[in-house]
C-alpha cells in the first residue's frame, strides 16, 4: 500500500505541486469574485433593497425603465462622451510628448520622470488642488483673471467648464504612463526599417504611415482598450471634481450605480445600469480590436 | 536638428515638466496657510505670507496618524500577497506540466477582462453578507458583515491582480531552464532552486511587481471610502478622499488642513518613484509591449 501511495505520488508530483500551488489562490479568488460575477449578471433583473427583504425577480422591467427614463440614458451618453472625450485627449497628448521624448535630447530622462509623477499621485490629494483653483470667491483661477483685469468665471455652475476640467485632470494624471507606453512601441520599431525605406526614396510622412503607424498597431490596441475599460468605470475623480454637476451636467453613469447602489439601495436598478456598462465596455473592445485586426490585414 | 527646432522642444517639455509638478507644489504650500486667510487668498502659487505648520502639525495630533499605519499595513500585505501570488503561480505556469494548464492561463487572460463596474454592487453585497463576519450568522443575516470591518481591505483581491502572474510567467518564459536543471541535479528541491536560483536572476521584475502595488495600494481611495466609515480603520488616502468629497458638499472649508495632509500623503510614493523609477517605468512599459 505505502509504495503505491509514493509511487502515486511520484508519478503525479508536477500536477501534485501545481494543485498545491494554485489551489489556495484560485480558490480565495474565487470565493471573492464567483458570487458578484454571476449576481452581477443577475442583479440587473431583480428588485431588490440589499437589506432584510429577499431579491424579487422582475425581468426585464430594470432594463425596460432604464432605456425609458431620460435621465438614465443621458448619464450613459455622458459616461461615453466625457470617458471618450478624457481618452482621445490623454492619447493624442501622450503621442504627442512621446514624440518629443523620442528625440536625441539631453536630459530627456528626466522629462520622462516629471511627466510620470502625476500619475503615482492619489486622485483624493490631487482633486482638491482643482477644487480649490476653481473656487468662485478666493479661487486661485478666478484671482488670475482678476489681476490681468478680465471677468471671473463661476466655473462650478458651468457644464462646458466643469466638463473641461474633468478631461484636463484626467489627462494631467495619465499622459505620463501613456507616452511612456507609446515611447515603448517607437523605440521597438526596427531602425533598418527607416533606413531601407530612405533609400528606397521615401519622404518623412511616407516613412511614418508606411513603417511607424503599422509597427505602432500593436502598442495602439493595448493603450486604447485600456484606456476604454478605464473612463467608461470612470466615476471617482467625477464625484471629487464635480459631484455630476451642475445639475447633472456631468452625472456619468458609473457615479450614478454608486448612488442607486450604495446610497438609495436601489440594487436592482443598479445592476441594471452594471449590465449595460459592463457590456458596452465589452463591446466597445471588441469592436476596437476588429477595426484593429481588419487593418492588420491589408 | 537646428537650435531653433531644440528650443521649441524644450519650451514644449519644460511646459509640460511645470503643469505636472504645479498641483504638487500647490498643495505643499497651501498646507501652510491659515484657513480663513486661505479663503481669500485667491492665488494660483499660494505661497503664504505667513507660515503656519499647525496643519501640517496636525497629522500627527489628531485623526491621521492612525490611517497612515492603517495603509502601510494594507501596502506591505498587497504588495506581499500579489507578489507571491505572481511569482508562484508564473512560476508554475511556465515550468510544470499538468493538466488543465492551458486552460489555467485562459482563465488568468479572461479574468482581467471582467469590467469591475460589474463587479462593485454586488461584491458591496457580497462582503455585507459574508457568513459569520462582523455578527452575521451561517446565512449571512443579522450583522454587518465586512462593511467597516477592519479586514474588508485586506480580503478583496480583483481579476486585474492576475496581470502580475501573466507577467512573471512571460519573464520566465524569457528564461532557459539550464539554471535549474543544474541546480536540481545537485539535489535541490522546487522551492529551494525557485527561492535560491530563480527570485535572484527575476530581481528587477520582482521589484516592479512589488513597487507598483505598493504604489497603487497607497493610493487606492475608493476601497476605504466606500467600505469603512471608522476612523480607527481608514487609510490615508480614503481619509484624504473623504475630507475631498466632503469640500463640495458642506459649509466648513478647510482647505488647507485638506492640502496639508494631502501634501504629507503624497511623500511616500513620491520617495519610492524617485528612488526606484526604473523599475516602475520600465515594469510599466513591459507591461504594455507585452500584453
């Protein structure tokens, strides 16, 4: 019996280990994340107040109120609005710095570093600078517009300003790791590329859309579907900066999951608002990534 | 490239270099201001006429001493458990054969995909309703489960986490395996010849691993903010976040106070990115050419 044992044991051992190893990481993982995974897809169809009583299951009524209420609707358009507004601005500005950072300059590590810095920062100490800035009385903009003698501006009570901000400071915060992730694809672009071509006889922009956009594809993807799973969660700095406001101007969808779940204990209308984000997020990849593999094609 | 060219770069970058570090300088020097003059002020360089160190004092007087301990302790078992988790498992997702492997790593691949605004009512509910945690009963009734208990910021772990490990295993891909053949062939075990032979040569990734989710701990507001309202329990950063959210909404601005420990929550990842830069930037850009 024993030597069976052992030599079960033997023969078994690299599975054994594995099993070993894995087992108790995958299982904390999954006692954490199993339940709201599948209550994440189930949650949208029930109403619910998440307290004493039990969850009724109500169908599609959730997603039926979602896409009938206006409120609801133009919070998901502002989540995709402001999110896309926050992405295309943080790529365009990183690309472009990432640019300059490619150049033969000296000192170009440490640009490289302060351009990093803000993004090791915590959004709750770096909100409250803007807030402040912002102030209508005694804020630090308005004072500037005083001195050089033109009308302040009550930036809270404005959604094209409050709306400006929030992409400002969003790209403040991520441009340095996103040029850092674009410098990465330039620089892992074969030089003899550039150098054949140039003999070939091709000018600047024929170099860039022949050999620097194609060899950027890959770098491309990652930054932008990143990116999309980012702003459209995107919901923290929306509640410090603006609170959704004014009135509503700035009310993403992903803040407004955070009141009717957590706040208002409307559970069932905020698994409802989950699920299309969730699934917009998805699909929103997925599409990006087949516009992207259809191109690698030709 | 012409002097000229150089110049309008340089102009370009030093812009740059000042908009990223003026938030930083800002909030330095605000925290030495007295609230009332503060709320006058209105300048962009807030550097004070008078300096008072009474806020910047107060981090160690009242409330906040205790969450910056509170996110030390989470740094250091995040960056632990995550660490280990990545080196472990990379570790046998790249050496050992076993069934159901292929699999395993299709699973680490989806999971970071899982959008977690999917994820955060229920696993609010879930952690309320943990059984037998802070007065539940078997069923999850009767208490308040995780929601301001003390080990709600140690016990959630997330898909994005499982990054770490498809990161370590693409490293030790990288690596050939003559170094552990040979030091199984002087009898060493798994765990010595991974401790002995395998963590010295993986050095730089395990330091990236490591200082990232240290970084990225500290800086995590949402988790404290949303489950602990117990000042004993808080970290730094969800106390700074609650003095932040709490600006907008009520009478009393103490904005300097605010500034003061923002300032003072911002030195230590500061200090690990100026001293241990490399290894986030390149860890971080790694990262992307890889996935």
């Amino acid at each position: 019996m024993k030597t069976n044992k052992s030599s079960f044991l033997l023969r078994n051992r690299e599975p054994l280990l594995a099993l070993a190893i894995i087992g108790p990481f995958l299982l904390w993982y999954l006692i954490i994340n199993l339940f709201p995974l599948v209550t994440g897809f189930l949650l949208g169809f029930m109403e619910w107040n998440g307290l004493t009583a039990s969850p009724k299951w109500v169908g599609l009524n959730n997603l039926k109120v979602f896409f009938e209420t206006p409120s609801y609707l133009s919070s998901l358009w502002k989540q995709l609005y402001i999110g896309l507004l926050c992405l295309t601005v943080n790529v365009a500005v990183a690309f472009f710095l990432a640019l300059l950072l490619n150049m033969p300059l000296r000192g170009r590590g440490f640009f490289r570093s302060a351009f990093y810095i803000p993004s090791i920062t915590s959004v709750a100490t770096t909100t409250a600078v803007l807030l402040s800035l912002l102030q209508p009385q005694g804020g630090g903009l308005n004072g500037f517009l005083e001195t050089i003698g033109m009308n302040p501006i009550i930036w809270t009570y404005s959604p094209f300003w409050m709306t400006f901000w929030i992409v400002v400071y969003y790209t403040w915060r991520s441009v340095g790791p996103t040029a850092i992730i674009w410098l990465a694809g330039l620089q892992s672009i074969d030089p003899t590329l550039y150098e054949v071509g140039k003999i070939d006889g091709a000018g600047r922009w024929q170099l860039i859309r022949y050999v620097t956009i194609p060899g950027l594809r890959p770098i491309a993807a990652y930054i932008m579907i990143t990116g999309i799973i980012a702003v459209m969660q995107m919901w923290d700095l929306v509640m410090l900066i603006s609170r959704g406001g004014p009135t509503g101007a700035t009310d993403v969808l992903a803040y407004r999951v955070y009141r009717d779940g957590l706040q208002s204990f409307n559970l069932g209308m905020a698994g409802a608002s989950s699920l299309v984000l969730g699934v917009l997020t998805l699909l929103l990849s997925f599409v990006y990534l087949r516009i992207f593999l259809k191109g690698e094609e030709d | 490239m012409t002097w000229s060219r150089r110049l309008i770069i340089y102009f370009f970058l030093a812009l740059g270099t000042v908009i990223t570090i003026y938030p930083l300088l800002f909030s330095f020097l605000a925290g030495f201001w007295d609230k009332d003059l503060f709320g006058g002020a209105a300048r962009l360089m807030p550097i004070p006429d008078k300096w008072l160190t009474t806020k910047y004092a107060m981090f160690f007087g009242n409330d906040a001493f205790r969450p910056f301990l509170n996110s030390f302790l989470r740094v250091f078992w995040y960056a632990f458990y995550i660490t280990v988790m990545a080196v472990l498992i990379g570790y046998v997702l790249s050496r050992l054969r076993f069934p159901g492997r292929k699999l395993f790593f299709v699973f680490i691949l989806a999971v970071q995909l899982i959008p977690s605004s999917l994820m955060f009512i229920p696993t609010y509910v879930e952690m309320a309703r943990f059984p037998l945690i802070g007065g539940n009963d078997l069923m999850g009734q009767g208490g308040t489960g995780f929601i301001n208990h003390p080990l709600v910021l140690y016990v959630m772990i997330g898909g994005a986490s499982f990054m770490w490990v498809y990161l370590f295993r693409q490293a030790m891909n990288g690596l050939p395996k003559d170094y552990e053949e040979a030091a199984y062939i002087d009898g060493s075990g798994f765990f010595r010849t991974l401790f002995l032979i395998i963590v010295p040569i993986q050095k730089p990734i395990i330091a990236t691993i490591i200082l990232s989710n240290a970084i990225a701990t500290w800086n995590d507001f949402l988790t404290p903010f949303i489950y602990i309202s117990d000042q004993k329990f808080m970290t730094m950063a969800g106390y700074v976040g609650l003095l932040v959210s709490r600006l907008t909404a009520f009478g009393s601005r103490d904005y300097p106070l605010v500034f003061a420990l923002a300032t003072v929550t911002t030195i230590p990842p500061l200090l690990i990115f100026l001293f241990m830069q490399k290894y986030i930037v390149q860890g971080f850009a790694s990262a992307g050419i890889k996935g």
